[in-house]
C-alpha cells in the first residue's frame, strides 16, 4: 500500500455542517482526514450522517458550513471544478441501480471516458480493462438490469474506475448481496487499495469495519464521535453503546475470554488466525508442530497443465485465489478454488495444521502473500516456506 509522503491528506472536512432544506442538521462541525492509500470504514447507526457524509467528498452535496479539501484545494462547486473533483473522486451509491442507466453494460462503463472526450480506440480499451479489472470480461453487450445484484455492483464499479479516480467512496458496498458476493467486492476493493487507490466506505457491518479498515471512523448524531484503528473504537464498549452498534463476534469473544484471564490482555487479535494462535498458546502449544509450505503462483505466469500436475504431485489440499485475474485464471483453467476471501489467512491456518496450500494472484498481491507470511513467522516463531511457482 503506497502512503502519501508529502503528509497532505487526500481528503480533509474542516468543521463541515449541513442540514437539508426543511430538515434537521445532518452534519455538525464534522472535521478528519484521510492519508493516501489508506482504507477507512465510517461506521454508525441509520441517521448518523454517513451517506451525507460521503456524499460532500466529492461535491454531490456542498457543506452549508465549513470546507471540503482534496490534496489541500478546497473544493470548488462551478461545473468545470466539480468535474475535475469527480475526476479524482469516484463515487459508488448503495443501489447500483440509481447509478446504472444505459442500455448495455459497454454504454454505462464508456458514459464517463464519452464524456472527457476521449477518442473510440481509447474508451474501448478502458472499458474492456476496467470490466476486466471487476471479473465482467464478455459482459458488454448485456443490459445491466438483466444482472444479479453483485453483477449490476461491479458494473457500477467499472464505470467509477473507468474515470481512473485517486479516491474511492463507497456507501454500504456489501448491502443487497449474499455473502459471497460481499466477499467478492471486499476482495475487489483490496484489490485496487493494493494498487494505491484510497477508499472511504460506510457499512453496518462492524465485523467487516474491523477485519478490513485500516481506521475507523464511529458517527452518532452528524458527529464524529471517534476516529483511530478498529481496536480503539470496538473495544470501547460506552462508545459502542453510545453509538448502539455491536462488538464485532470475533473481538468480543476475546475480550471475554481476556476478562477470565484465559488469554493474556494485550493487542486485540486481528482474524480468526490470530485469535486461534493466542488461544493455542495460553493451552501451552502443540508439541511436533512442522507447518507445511505454502505455494505462490504468478497468475499471469503459471501454465494450467502445470499448476494441475503441481496439485496432484504435491499434495496441495487448498487452493486460494486472490484478486480478479487470479480467479478468472482459476476459473479458465478449471482448477476448483477453496478460497476467494481471507485467502492469506486461511493458507496459514491450513499450514498450521500440516496441510500445504496454493496461492494464485498477480501484481502487487505476489509481495503482499510474502510480507504476510514472513510477518506471521516473526510473531509466532515458526517458518512457513513460501515457494514461487512459474517464476
């Protein structure tokens, strides 16, 4: 993840208010910043001021008090500024189908690109990589309201990312889609976060808050009542009352399991990974442990036959896919996927027990499987080989 430098936020609200007309104050004096890179989730009940929120970063709204800054500008709020704003800034609704109007997927991704003026050869390349870019490769002559609901999100995505914006803002990016959906678009949004893109999300959903974000921002009454890492905000428990949100499952079993001193209280466990290793320690460990090897494959790299033959040769139990061209190979190449989200995580904890397993992803995302690995083999004490595949 690529952090801004300079230390000028990408996104700054100096004391922002705003009520709608005939309507209460939706915002009051609401003042934070975000850094570049970074992946913040705005949590809070129905009424706290999130959507409205959202909706000032990038000039839909416009604050009756106070200023919105991108990169240290204020916001300008003539046509010629907003589009520049809209430019850097991509916005994402909760209904994809408020955002979604053209007759065929193509029409929806190119509109904006259209709208720059940019030539045909142009704005067919962008649309065929930003469909690519959200796993809908083939879809463009469909009509949008013939999708499922994940499928109409990640057009909805596509024509946001086609714009090739610095910052993304998403509200509820998860609601209306079953799990494995949800999973998906996490999984997308990790995605394009590695690639530098800052994302500003909002969600009810405290688990995911405190499993993706890297900070949180907690809303009650058009205010911003905390802004700091997920374990400062979901272990004040009068905060979370205040804001009437729950613990997320997976904290709050470790804070009981802390309050009876079966784990020793210190950094809060960040997944199931984690939370599994303190508790197997607090037993007193398991004696013989050889973790396995995890193998790492270049999704652009690997042939099928051969990654087919390592599967079998090898005994690899587990396959992940991370990111959208490491799935679409899978899926190409026939090669069953055991995980789509998690994936890092869940390949450790299957070392853990003995069982080796196979990444497939690209990019960025290579780097990011080896930092993981090599920072859980500080913290734990044990080695897990990390083996290239295709290189």
């Amino acid at each position: 993840m690529n952090h801004d430098d300079s230390g000028i936020p990408v996104i700054e609200f100096r004391s922002v208010s705003y009520a709608y007309p005939n309507g209460p104050v939706s915002l009051k004096n609401i003042s934070f910043s975000l850094k570049k890179g970074s992946r913040v989730a705005l949590v809070g009940p129905n009424g706290a001021g999130k959507t409205t929120l959202l909706l000032m970063c990038n000039g839909i709204l416009r604050p009756k008090e106070g200023s919105v800054l991108l990169s240290g500008r204020a916001v300008s709020y003539d046509g010629r500024s907003l589009r520049e704003v809209r430019k850097k800034v991509g916005f994402v609704f909760q209904n994809s189908d408020n955002q979604l109007f053209a007759p065929t997927v193509y029409q929806d991704v190119a509109f904006g690109p259209l709208n720059l003026g940019l030539p045909e050869d142009r704005i067919r390349e962008i649309v065929t990589r930003t469909l690519y870019a959200v796993g809908l490769a083939g879809y463009e002559k469909r009509p949008p309201h013939h999708l499922s609901g994940g499928e109409k999100k990640r057009v909805a995505i596509a024509g946001v990312l086609a714009m090739e914006p610095d910052i993304l803002v998403f509200d509820e990016p998860t609601s209306s889609l079953d799990p494995a959906g949800g999973a998906e678009i996490m999984d997308l949004l990790d995605e394009l976060n590695e690639q530098g893109t800052t994302i500003l999300l909002s969600t009810h959903d405290v688990d995911l808050a405190y499993h993706w974000a890297d900070e949180v921002i907690l809303m009650g009454g058009g205010e911003i009542l905390h802004q700091g890492t997920p374990e400062s905000v979901f272990t004040d428990q009068g905060m979370m009352r205040a804001a009437r949100l729950t613990i997320p499952p997976l904290l709050e079993l470790y804070m009981e399991l802390s309050a009876r001193e079966i784990l020793p209280g210190g950094k809060p466990p960040a997944g199931v990974l984690d939370l599994t290793q303190a508790i197997e320690a607090a037993a007193g460990g398991r004696t013989g442990i050889h973790p396995a090897a995890i193998f790492l494959c270049d999704a652009d790299l690997c042939p099928g036959e051969h990654l087919r033959v390592l599967i079998e040769e090898q005994g690899i139990g587990h396959v992940g896919a991370m990111g959208t061209r490491a799935k679409m190979r899978a899926e190409e190449e026939g090669i069953p996927v055991d995980f789509t989200y998690g994936v890092i995580d869940k390949s450790l904890l299957k070392a853990m027990l003995g069982e080796k397993a196979l990444i497939i992803t690209a990019g960025g995302m290579l780097a990011r499987v080896r930092e993981r690995v090599a920072k859980f083999a500080e913290e734990s004490g044990f080695t897990i080989p990390v083996i290239p595949v295709g290189e």
